[in-house]
C-alpha cells in the first residue's frame, strides 16, 4: 500500500509551524508495513484542498490528512472532502453526545459549532478523538478512485497521534491481512548518531519485515522495533530477537524495553525498595520535580523539590556553606553535593538528587560554559551514613532544550543509583 500525506494550513507554508504530523505518521505508517510517497503541504483555500484531495487519491491508496478539522467554520477539511466525493453529511449522535458531555465537565456553554462537528461524512469510518472534540474520518472513495481511502484527523498533535495509534493502523492492518508486532526500546544518555552506532550491525541484519524506528525527543532517543508478516510465531520471535540484540548492545544506555518513561521507571523502583526522593533544583527550575510527579500516584515516594536559584536561597535553605559557593563558585561538584545533603536532611528521605548549572544563553564562561550542570545525588545508607555521588554533564541547545537535559541526567543518574541497587539484590537472592 502506497500512501501520501496532506497537512493543511496556511502557518505550514509562512514558516510560521512545523510539520510534525508527518513525521510521526511515517514512522506509524512504515511499522505497518505502508510506504509513503509524498508529503504535500496545502493553505486553508477549500478550493486548493479540494484539487490537492482529487490529485492525490488519483495517484495513492491512502492519503491521510491532517489539519482544518475542528468545530470552527474557518475549518474547512471536511466540507472539503464533501465537496469531492459529493457525499451528505449525517449527525453522528455518540460523537454528539461526548462533546456535550465535554463542555458539561469543562463548566462551558455548549457551542452552536458542536453539531456540526459531530457531522460525518455518510459511509465514513468514525475515529473517536480520545484527546480533544473533533472526530476523524476514514472514508471509502468507491470506484471513482479505485477503492482508494482518505483518511481525516485533526491537525493537534496529540490527537493525531491517539487516532493514529489506536485507530487508523490497526484499522489498514487489519486490511492488510498482516500481523504486526510493536516493541519499545527506551534509551538515556546517548544521541541518535551514537546509538545507531552501537546498533549498526543489527540493523544491517534485520530479518525480513522488520523494520526499526529512531524516534527522537529533546532528552534524548528511543527505537521502535517492527515486525510485520503473515504468521504471528514468526512475527513474535524476529521481533523479541532483534530487542534483545539491540538491548544486549546497548545496554548501558537501554533503561526499558516496553513503552515506559524514565521517571515512571523511577517511581516504581521507588516503590518497590520502599523508598522516599526529594530534589534540590537550581538551574532546572523544579522541572526535575515537575517530571516526577508527572505520575499518578508519586505521593508515595515524593517529598518535596527545593528551588534554590540565588546562593542566598541554597544557603538559608539548604545549608550550602558560604565559603564553598566562594572558592568552587554555585556551579561545581562542590556545590551540588552540599545541595543533596541538605536536601536528603531538611527532608528526611532516602534519596535527594541536586543541580547547579548555566542553562544560557548568558553566564557561561571558558572554563564554565553555557550547557554545563553539575549534579549531586545523596544516598541515606545504614545508620547514619550518607553516601555521596557528583557529576558534571555537558550539553548544546537552547535554554528551554538545555533544562530538559539538565533534568534527564539527573534523573538518570537516580536510575542508575537504583539500578546498580535492584542488580546487587537479584546478585545475592
């Protein structure tokens, strides 16, 4: 199956936005064994839309689109695709029924846009929106365009994403006739240049139909391992050969091997050893803290994330020796360590990680350049024995992309701190 991608609006063509969308569908769509030919960028002219529809069902089995899809009128992707296909549009009454509901839980007035959102087009298959209002469409072209399918979703990422996921890949997998087996290799502390190093081999060997993903994201990259073919037994077993291998190579940097986020990983360990964290933030701003509790259910293991930006505030609350932050300056081992200590002792619990660094773009130096964090982690051992681990890390982005990493290895070095525990408790068992 031959696929295109459409992405409609006009930021797309003024620079204004990127187009994400298209890159994740790719990367959905190539784990499902579909391959795309283009991808078109097209204004909100119902006119262009319409003529870049007919060009593209003409010459491709499935064209998605994403974008001009909402309970707006300047929305125009569905009156569009009306238009073409000359189909009438009918009330779906669950889709109807979800938005009131929305607006009822949300405190707002229902819109008079709302009915006309749950319109769909006649012999469509509806895509429930399980992150916003506006359904999708998978729409059957009939005869006019050889039984080629169009395919609606909204342009907002996140419910692009949830349609593609659960809705549209299965729905052309299905069709297909095809077994197809996802598997997620999460990774921190390596670039995609550096892991496709490690891993070159492998997928220079990959078995027939299974592909591998490299998904990157501001912290880091992750993989994504796929296996298509008709028999399930040898879809599953090229599948799991193909994570272990790269797993097994990998390993120092591979923290997961299911769809699973580092601070997810961190709290269950948390749990599982009956363990408490807090965090002592300078140049992450609390967004260490903020990542841990992104969680369900951190309360558990969670105490409290001191913000000690000023070296005033990292001394009144957490002790940090004026002469220390004098002779080593606040960004230095040196520095992070009395954070950590002071920070595991206010707070009481097991575990305390620090950071002190230049996120930028101003205030760095030659021998202390913008990108650079130090990081302290303090441990509470038996009795009263305080184990103590510093670090320094460097990185290049912006600001905003610099604290994310910051964070990312701070919280890697929690997983290892952990990890190092888990392997020295299975070592003795």
């Amino acid at each position: 199956m031959i696929a295109e991608i459409i992405s409609i609006g006009d930021e797309l063509l003024t620079g204004e936005k990127v187009n994400t969308n298209a890159q994740l569908i790719c990367s959905e769509l190539a784990g499902a064994g579909v391959g795309v030919q283009r991808i078109i960028a097209c204004s909100d002219s119902e006119e262009a839309i319409v003529r870049q529809f007919e060009e593209s069902l003409r010459r491709s089995e499935l064209v998605l689109v994403t974008g001009g899809l909402g309970p707006t009128p300047d929305d125009r992707t569905k009156k569009s695709a009306q238009q073409l296909l000359k189909e009438e549009l009918v009330l779906d009454r669950e889709i109807y029924d979800k938005t009131l509901e929305t607006c009822s839980k949300r405190g707002q007035t229902p819109s008079a846009f709302l009915r006309d959102n749950a319109m769909v087009i006649r012999g469509s298959v509806v895509v429930q929106n399980e992150a916003g209002l506006a359904p999708g469409m998978i729409i059957p072209c009939g005869e006019r365009f050889q039984g080629h399918y169009l395919v609606l979703m909204p342009g907002v990422p996140e419910e692009m994403e949830s349609m593609m996921r659960n809705s549209v890949v299965p729905f052309f997998s299905v069709k297909s006739g095809s077994i197809i087996k996802h598997s997620h290799i999460k990774t921190t502390g390596i670039g995609e240049t550096g892991l496709a190093g490690i891993i070159g081999d492998i997928e220079n060997r990959l078995p027939g139909g299974t592909s591998l993903a490299y998904l990157p994201h501001a912290a880091g990259v992750n993989l994504r391992v796929s296996s298509i073919g008709a028999d399930e037994v040898s879809v599953e077993r090229d599948n799991l050969e193909v994570v272990d291998a790269i797993a097994k190579a990998a390993k120092e940097f591979v923290y997961a091997t299911t769809d699973i986020s580092l601070e997810e990983l961190i709290g269950r360990r948390l749990l599982s050893g009956r363990l408490r964290i807090a965090t002592a933030e300078s140049c992450t701003g609390g967004l260490i803290a903020s990542r841990l509790t992104d969680i369900s259910g951190s309360s558990r293991y969670f105490e409290q994330g001191f913000v000690v930006y000023s070296n005033a505030s990292k001394e009144r609350s957490l002790g940090v020796k004026a002469e220390t932050l004098e002779l080593h300056g606040a960004v230095s081992e040196e520095v992070a360590a009395e954070m950590a200590r002071g920070c595991l002792m206010r707070a009481g619990v097991d575990i305390a990680i620090s950071s002190t660094g230049i996120a930028g773009p101003d205030g760095g130096t030659k021998q202390k350049p913008v990108g650079m964090v130090c990081l302290g982690l303090a441990r509470r051992k038996e009795g009263d024995r305080i184990e103590m681990i510093t670090s320094t890390f460097y990185t290049q982005g912006d600001r905003r992309r610099n604290k994310i990493r910051f964070s990312e290895a701070a919280l890697r070095m929690v997983w290892k701190e952990l990890a190092h525990e888990f392997t020295n408790a299975r070592s003795k068992v």
